[in-house]
C-alpha cells in the first residue's frame, strides 16, 4: 500500500466506506476494514479515517476544503478550455479569409 495517494481519493475513499466499515458501541469504535467495498488507497487514506472517527467536525472542514479546491480547479480549467476554443476559432477564420 502506497504512503500517499491523492488527497480527493483518500477522502473520497473515506467518505464511500465510512458507514460500511466504522462501527460505534456506546463509547467504543470498532473498525472492520474487510468490510470495506475496495482497498485504502494509500496509508494516508486510513489516517483520514482515524481523523474522521476522532474528530469528525475537523474532517468535515477538510473536505469541505478539499471539495471546494477541486471545484474551482475543474472550473479553472473549464474557462481555460472555452479560451483554447475561441482562439482556434479566431485562427480559423483567419485562415479562411486567406
């Protein structure tokens, strides 16, 4: 297993298999990782998961964080692809006026 994995899938891997694999007794957490539907991808994956059992508010903000990065980058690239489709554009209809 990898130390580090990207920090959208070991939270994404945290949030699909939290409820499946993390049981709660009163004061106990007991964790059954081979309920778990597909492997950790990374160790880090797992520190995420202790992270979400011991503190799970600063979890949250985590990947409220993490969510809110990965959306203005995937919007980010959405405008720069709409830039990139203009200019071809452009150079096309100067081509044509040629």
């Amino acid at each position: 297993m990898p130390d580090n994995a990207s920090l959208q899938a070991e939270l994404g891997w945290v949030q699909s298999q939290r409820l499946s694999i993390v049981e709660e007794r009163g004061n106990t957490t007991v964790v059954h990782l081979e309920r778990a539907s597909s492997p950790a991808p990374s160790k880090a994956a797992l520190g995420w998961l202790e992270t979400s059992i011991r503190s799970y508010a600063k979890y949250i903000d985590i990947v409220s964080r993490a969510l809110s990065t990965a959306v203005d980058e995937q919007e980010h690239t959405r405008r720069e692809r709409m830039r990139l489709d203009e200019i071809t554009s452009l150079l096309d209809e100067m081509q044509g006026a040629c």
